[in-house]
C-alpha cells in the first residue's frame, strides 16, 4: 500500500517529518517498508500544450509535434503516439534535467531538430509506466513548472499491510491509525460523499437481481448519465500515478481513487453495453465464457460469482470486468457498481484464473460491507466533477442480510494478565476510545462497539492486541506470565535430534530444509504411490498437491539441483516429518532422518579423487547411530527400487524391525531422476531411533597395557551378512576383546563358488595387567568356533 503524504493530511493531521511517521507506524504494527520521494532532480520542465502532430519526413514510428510552452514554441521528435492536439504534456526544454537521463540538449534525429523532449511518467519518476507520454490534467497551466503542477516534490510511504487488516487498504483507514497513533481524530469527511442528483429515481434506469446472496451479500448500483470523455485532474493523476496506477479517463480514475482513498473497490459499466439494463449477481453456469478487460478469454467454473446482464457475464465478480461492458470514450451513461463478495470465493477464482487484481486483493481479505453506500456516494461525486452529466436519485442497494457493528467485552484484570504490564483501566479506555470503538465501563469489564470496517476484531484476545499496540509495544516490559510457567527448555527428543545434526554437521554434511508438499510424480519417483498419501484439500499448485510421505523426493531435488550448479560434493540430510494416512481426519506423523550423497570426494593430501559410494551413505549412518547412542543393531543386505540390488542394506534392530534403508540408487532410478552421477540415499525412523537411543554414558576408561592384535581369515557362504559374522565375533571374544573390524573380503578360486573371505583385525586388551600371547589365542580360537558354528565358516590359513 503506497502513501502519498500529502493525500494523507487531507484525513488526519500528520506530525513531523515522513520518517517519524514511518517509525510511528511501524511501532505500531502497521510496517513501512520504504520511502520514496517524488519529484526530486526534476529541474526546468514545463507544462506544454500539443500545438501540431506530424509524421517524421524520415522515420515510420517517429512523429514532429509542435508544442506551446507559454513563451515559445517547440518543435520535439518523439516516439509515442499516445497523445494528441491539445493534450497538456510535460515537456523537457534544453538544458533542463530529467531524473536518470540528465541534461536535456538539442539533438538531431533523422534530419530533424529536436527542441527537448516530452516525458512519459517513468522519466519523471513518478510511476513505472513508459509506454506513453505523462497527460497532465486540462487544468494544468501551460508554461508553469511540472513540479508546482504536480505537487511535488512527494514523498511516498510504501507499507506491508498483514492480512487481517482489509481496512488499512485504503487512506481513510491509515489516516485512523495516524490518529489513533497520535491521539487526534480524522478531519471531517462529510463534504466528500455529497452531490447533486438531479436525474429521475435510478429504479427507473437499472434493475438489481442478487441470486447469489451468499456469495454477494451487498451490492449497490447507481448511474450517471451524460457523461463527457474527459481527463482527471492533474492533482488526482498525480496521486493514481504515485500510488502505482496507471491514469485512464475521468470514470475509470474515479473509481481507482476511490478504491485507494477508501480501500472499497469499484466498478464502472457501460449502460448502454449491460441488456435490459439489468444486473444479475450468480454463480457462472458450466461452459459459459467471459473475455475480461485484459483481452483473455476465460472459462468459468461453477463456483465464480459473476455479475450479468439479462444474457452473459459481464464481469467476474470482484476480480476485473468483461471486455464487453468497458467504458470507453464513446460512454455516455455508466452504471456504478459497489458491493462486497465473499473473500474465499474471490481467493478460489482469482487463484484458479491466475488473475490477481487491486479489487481483488482488497476483496480477499474482506472489504467494509457498512461502507458500500459512502464509497458508491463519493465515486458519483467524483465522476460528476471530473467528466460533466447528471446522476440519478438515490442507488439499488441490495443487502438482504444487514451486518451490525459487533459489541465486544474487556476484563482489564485479564488484559493486565495477558500482557504483563500495569496498565490501568483509565489507559485501556483511552487506547480503545482512539481507536473509534466508543468504549464504556461495565462493572469489571469494559464494553466496545466495533465498527464493520473492523473485521479482524472478534474477541477479547484482539482487543487485548490493540491495547497494547496503541500503548506501545515499546512499553510493555518483557515479563513471565504469573503461575506456574517456567522458563522454556528443550525436551530430551529436541536435544538428541539437536545432538544428530550437530553430528552429521560435524562429518561434513549440510542441513536442507526441503518442503512438506510434494507431487504425485514425486512419491511415483521413489516407488510410493500417490493414492497412500494424504491430498491437500485445496493445493496452490499441482506440485504441492500431497503431503510428503518420504523425504528423499525433495532430497533429490535438492541434489540434482546443487550438482548442476557444478557444487561437486553433495551431502545433505533434513530430519523432518513425513505423513502417512491412518483412516481419520488428520494423518499420523513420523519424524525421519534422510540423507542423500552424491558427486566426487575431492582429492586429499592422503587419498585421490573418487566418486561418492554406499560406504560413504553408511559413514553417515553410523555416525547417526553413534550420535544418538543407539546400539544392539544390524546391517542387513536389501534389495529393491529405488536402490542398487546389490549396494544397499537395511537397519534392524536387535528384535528385526526396520529401522531404515540407505544405498546407492539403481540405473532406472538415475534415469528417472535425471542423475547422471553416483547418488546414495537413505532414510531412517528417527522417532524409533531416539526411543532406543541410550541415555549420556561414561568415558570409557583408557588402557595402560598393551594391546595383542590378531588376524583371522574365515571362508563364508556368500549369503551370511558381514554385519551378522561382526556380532557373533564380539559376543564370543569376552572381555578381552576391544575391537573387531574386516581388513579384507577376498573371493575366487581358493574358496570356492558361492563362497567369500573375511579378513578380521582384532584387538585383545586387559585394562588390569598385559596378556600373553596364549590368552589371546585361546580368545581368537573361540570366535572362530562361534562363527564356524553360528555361520558355517571355515578358518583358512
């Protein structure tokens, strides 16, 4: 929402410069993101009358125009067509200065002279649009200055108003909160919704049908006949053009300020284009086809609200008008519409037809329906004064279902609660009563009427908001709330995950945040199926239809993305929830921990280059495990999409319940994905892990004697996991046994098809005194027993 200042002191008087302004909204919770200023580095340009337009003897899309700067005339090149014989432009003389462009000098083009230049809004900085000459008002004074004709120089406020404020959408209602701030009250705007009608009753000119009040639950029409084309003012111009709307025609810049002086938008047909002179708010019927102002044909559904004549939509309601019934220079009667829509039905429409328009933006939120009459009363005025003709008595006002202003109760005690500050019931009436919502002592509590342009206020929570807003954030201390609160902590669940991404930071991987909604594609990338995930009731796009119900889709994403922005190593995890339908309203959810491991290890100064592998996937699980100090579980060979047949493993837990999975991904998968590296992944159940995670241990104590090492080799059958034969070694070793891991697996022709060799380093030490050397022989002797038996394994030389 854009502020021009000087349109603001027209409500309310406005203290101290703009930045005081800007820190006193934005104390107050309504936030200035910047401020702009017009006007400045505008030196020596006039305002000029259009004498003569003539081709360029030498260029198609150049014309000559003669133009009247009060003491001379000048002859200006020019490339824009928007304009013509006696239209007042802004016009740039030699040696002037324009904003971005510079000095201003005499130049030739094609052969011609031109004497200075004439200025599109854009070059003076008013505005983006640069389409076509800046048309100032008629009543513009040819040969004054620009900037005395514009009012400038301006400056601009541009605010990010929340939400469930629709009525700080307009300056009537900033100009309450710079009231309420500064403890004023707004100017008296009674003059503004005045005028004369002096045509027969509008009954007699336009019929209103509300088919749909549901989704119309007020809509008024009033008509004005006779009109002229004419431009606005050049001071209403200014304003349109500062607040980012591009200046049309009289009718058309009536209704945009309106809008932006009051946040109700409007809209203007032509009379003689609605049939029957009759207006019909309903719901689109299937198939019917309306071409809106944008020139886009679009079909509509059966949830749009449309206005209607006696034969085809006329406009989609809320959103933007029909092609079919704009005003253009040829109107002659106009029939104003001011009505409010139901927000979700302009949000669905205006979402499902990628149109997002003011009205709309405005209507989304939910527009004053007690504010129809004043907003239809001043837009008439407006269009009388600017373009000439006569209005009709009185307005078609269709509100079935009148909305009264809401009364509201305060406990003060419960405010000072909530709150945390002694404030007395004398500040909070004070508070309230600048607001404009007439408080009055009840007892213990204190009653507020609150106005219906106030929809965000709907129980004592909210009030309690605008206390302490209008007090001051700034002097509420920052206290406990009384009773048994206590400072926050987190749960030993938070501090273990905590402990896991410290972890697998710590081992050079990288945290990714990737998003909970996913496509249909996405779940049928990694093998699950869409119809198991839970549907998103109305998605914004068809991508983010199905809440997740793996985190490996946005994973690799993620990594396809990095790798292709040649980020050679990527290694990623997110532990975050996946969602998985039980039957009920609201699916049940499990906190996972994916991981995805793809492109090169960069060469060391102890290792080369190579590319990623399952064992680095694995690296990163033990170090999971180890984190989270989870023991007693398994590494188990897996197979299945979308992972390597013969490079993947699950983790068991001691009891055999799945744990997760992790490998490299298979060739058909890489495909799919459009991989064209090594990429591992994984996924665990965090939640299960962190049940069986063991609680804070003691430091082991460290060995004064040396260890003995030993070496065993043990033939196999292919088929006995590695992780299997680890376990049965270290049950069997004893006490004695430190540590046990392969050093090599060999197979071929001296043990045999089927068959493979595991080498094992192992490590014999006692913490009370040096073994020798039969005592760890005996130990080694014993875990080739276990695994002889547990395994049918046979120790070879």
């Amino acid at each position: 929402m854009k502020v021009p200042i000087s349109w603001l002191r027209e409500f309310v008087d406005v203290p101290g410069d703009p930045e005081s302004l800007a820190e006193m909204l934005t104390a107050s919770g309504m936030k200035v993101e910047k401020i702009q200023r017009y006007g400045d580095g505008i030196e020596d340009i006039v305002v000029g009358e259009v004498s003569s337009v003539k081709p360029h003897p030498d260029a198609d899309k150049l014309c000559v125009v003669q133009v009247r700067t009060g003491c001379m005339d000048l002859g200006v090149v020019c490339g824009a067509s928007n304009f013509g014989v006696g239209d007042k432009v802004p016009v740039a003389q030699p040696g002037s200065h324009v904003p971005g462009l510079g000095e201003i000098t005499r130049r030739k083009f094609r052969g011609v002279v031109s004497e200075g230049m004439l200025c599109s809004a854009a070059e003076l900085g008013l505005g983006d649009d640069h389409t076509g000459i800046m048309i100032l008002g008629e009543d513009s004074v040819v040969g004054t200055d620009v900037g005395d004709a514009l009012g400038l120089p301006e400056a601009v406020l541009e605010l990010e108003i929340n939400p469930n404020r629709p009525d700080a959408m307009g300056m009537i209602g900033i100009a309450r909160e710079v009231a309420a701030c500064t403890g004023s009250r707004l100017k008296d705007l009674s003059a503004l919704f005045q005028y004369q009608a002096a045509g027969p009753p509008v009954s007699e000119r336009v019929q209103v049908e509300v088919a749909d009040p549901q989704g119309c639950p007020r809509y008024a029409a009033r008509v004005i006949e006779g009109i002229g084309h004419a431009q606005s003012p050049t001071w209403a111009q200014r304003r349109l053009t500062m607040c980012g709307v591009r200046p049309i025609s009289a009718v058309v810049d009536a209704t945009n300020y309106v809008l932006l002086a009051t946040g109700h938008p409007m809209h203007a047909f032509d009379m003689a284009k609605v049939a029957g002179r009759r207006i019909v708010v309903r719901r689109a019927t299937q198939g019917e086809r309306i071409t809106t102002i944008d020139g886009v044909e679009r079909e509509l559904d059966l949830t749009d609200v449309v206005i209607a004549d006696e034969s085809q939509p006329i406009a989609l309601a809320g959103i933007m008008g029909g092609q079919g019934s704009e005003v253009t220079e040829d109107s002659d009667a106009v029939i104003l519409e001011t009505a409010t829509f139901d927000p979700r039905s302009i949000f669905r429409t205006s979402r499902r037809h990628g149109l997002r328009s003011e009205a709309s933006a405005r209507f989304e939120r939910g527009v004053d329906v007690g504010g129809v009459d004043a907003a239809s009363k001043l837009a008439a005025r407006l269009i009388l004064e600017w373009a000439g003709g006569s209005a009709a008595q009185g307005s078609v006002d269709v509100y079935p279902q009148p909305v009264e202003p809401q009364l509201l109760h305060l406990r003060p005690e419960r405010a000072r609660q909530v709150l945390g500050a002694p404030l007395s019931d004398e500040q909070m009436v004070e508070a309230l009563d600048r607001l404009g919502l007439d408080p009055r002592a009840e007892g213990e509590r204190i009653a507020v009427t609150v106005p219906t342009y106030r929809v965000d206020l709907a129980g004592e929570e909210d009030l309690v908001e605008e206390v302490a807003r209008v007090t001051g954030y700034d002097r509420i201390p920052a206290t406990l709330p009384p009773g048994r609160s206590r400072a926050g902590s987190l749960s030993p669940e938070e501090r273990r995950t905590r402990r896991l991404k410290r972890a697998l930071i710590g081992s050079g991987l990288f945290e990714a945040r990737t998003s909970s909604l996913v496509s249909a594609q996405d779940l049928e990338l990694i093998g699950h199926h869409p119809d198991a995930a839970t549907k998103v009731a109305n998605p914004l796009t068809q991508d983010e239809a199905l809440l997740r119900t793996s985190l490996l889709p946005g994973l690799v994403r993620s990594a396809v993305i990095n790798l292709s922005r040649r980020h050679g190593d990527v290694r990623l995890f997110e532990a975050g929830l996946s969602f998985h339908p039980n039957g009920v309203e609201a699916p049940t959810e499990r906190l996972r921990l994916g991981l995805a491991i793809g492109g090169a290890i960069p060469q060391q100064w102890h290792s080369p280059a190579r590319p990623t592998d399952f064992f680095d996937m694995k690296g990163a699980v033990e170090v999971a495990l180890q984190s989270l100090r989870v023991t007693g579980v398994r590494f188990v060979p897996h197979s299945g999409y979308p992972f390597h047949p013969a490079r993947a493993a699950k983790l068991l837990s001691s009891d055999g319940k799945e744990l997760g999975v992790f490998g490299e991904v298979d060739d058909s998968f890489a495909r799919k994905a459009d991989v064209a590296f090594v990429l591992s992944l994984g996924e665990l159940d965090l939640d299960a892990l962190i049940d069986m995670g063991g609680k804070p241990g003691t430091a082991a104590q460290i060995g004064k004697y040396p260890p003995t090492l030993l070496d065993l080799a043990v033939a196999l059958p292919e088929g006995v996991a590695s992780a299997d034969v680890i376990a049965t070694a270290r049950a069997a070793g004893g006490p004695l046994l430190e540590s046990v891991r392969i050093i090599d697996v060999y197979r071929g022709e001296q043990v045999g098809p089927g068959r493979k060799s595991l080498a094992f380093s192992l490590t014999f030490r006692s913490l009370e005194r040096t073994l020798n050397e039969n005592e760890a022989i005996e130990a080694r002797d014993a875990i080739a027993a276990a695994i002889g038996k547990e395994h049918q394994g046979v120790v070879r030389a």
